[in-house]
C-alpha cells in the first residue's frame, strides 16, 4: 500500500473514498445491521467504522463483496484491517447479473471457515450485503432461503424492481424449482441444475427503478 506511505497520496485516498464512492453519504448513513449475533452488514465501513465496530462487536473477519484494487477507499479499508488483525476477504460479487457459480461457492466456503464475528459489505449495503446475508443465515444459521430472503429488502435499500432485482430473480428461481423437487438443497440446484444465462435473459426490469438505483443511488 505504497501510496499511502506520502501525506499526498493518502490525502487522495480519503479524497476518492469520499467525494468518488460517496463515503460523504455514508457516514450520514451507514446501513448497518445485525444479521445474528455475530454476524453483521452495512456499507463500505470508513477506517474509523472499523475501529468502533472491532470495539464494540469485537469483529474478526470483515467480508467485502467489492475487488481488491488500489482505490482509496480499498486501501484504507485493507490498512486498517491489518492494523486491528482483522481478516479482510474478497467475494466479489454483481449486483447486476445472476451470481455465478464459482462466486457462490466461493461464498460457502468464507462464510463457513471465517472467524466470527464477521462484518459484511458492498458499496452501499443494500444488494450484494443482501445476498451474501441470505447465504449466511441459510448456510450458518440453517435457515431455509425463503426465510432468509428478508434480507433482501427494501428496509435495507434493495430494489428489486430495477437490474439488481435479479439476486431476487436468482433465488426465486430455486424456490420454483425446490416446490417441484423438495429433496434436492440449494447447494446442489446451483451446482448441477442452476441456469445462469437463461436466467439473465429472462429477467426483465422496469426502468424508473434503473433511473432510481443507477442514476440517483449510483448503485455498484
């Protein structure tokens, strides 16, 4: 983390994080909520977010659906995870197309190897938080999906009218599917019967919703 280390490259950092991917809005709101007791969600967490929930919550592990990348707000993200011995993993993930396989198993395998608690995020914790919430209290808290699919709400800023409705898409799909072969679990429908592209061709969505997610919102 090289451009950290001048008074000039981290003062563009906290420019990018804030005035680039609006970290300005996000500390007027943070969308953070508990999932369990030892799991929580929310949007990008700011270095001083962090501190406070590895205060308080005593996190561990900090789970990040976005890339590792050199953007200011990564950087700052990843310096203060290493100064607290947070774990930072990456499950990058689109809130715009159906979830692809690789990534969802992906997801089972952080999720159930992490070291709790654990903080999960995207940009704005609304749709890919959602999803990734869905899997935890399914895989973790052994819920069934339908139960669990409260955590993709508009209570959280989800849309599911607009492109990001697909993650809604995606999991209605196995529901349709488990009312026909309720012996088969959602592991195994998305590794041997799950049809991604079908799927995303056969989404629709309404587009005052993509005005309001990807105009107004400016969603990831």
């Amino acid at each position: 983390m090289a451009q950290l280390n001048t008074r000039w490259g981290r003062i563009k950092a906290h420019l990018e994080a804030w005035f680039v991917d609006h970290e300005l809005l996000r500390a007027l709101f943070r969308n953070f909520y508990a999932i369990s007791d030892k799991a929580y969600r929310s949007n990008h967490p700011s270095p001083s977010f962090i501190k406070k929930l590895h205060k308080k919550q005593g996190i561990n592990t900090i789970i990040s659906l976005r890339r590792a990348n050199t953007t200011g707000q990564y950087l700052l993200e990843k310096e203060t995870c290493d100064q607290l011995s947070i774990t930072l993993s990456h499950v990058p993930m689109s809130s715009r197309s159906m979830p692809k396989v690789e990534n969802i198993l992906k997801a089972k395998e952080t999720l159930e190897t992490a070291q709790y608690p654990i903080l999960i995020h995207c940009k704005s914790g609304a749709d890919r938080a959602g999803l990734l919430s869905v899997l935890y209290e399914h895989w973790i808290e052994k819920k069934s999906i339908e139960e669990s699919l409260k955590q993709l709400s508009i209570k959280y800023g989800h849309f599911r009218w607009a492109e990001t409705g697909k993650l809604d898409y995606f999991f209605d799909a196995f529901l349709a599917f488990q009312k026909k072969h309720p012996e088969i679990p959602f592991i195994v429908w998305v590794t041997q019967h799950y049809d991604r592209q079908a799927l995303n061709d056969s989404f629709q969505s309404a587009g005052w919703a993509n005005i309001v997610v990807n105009k107004i919102l400016r969603r990831e």
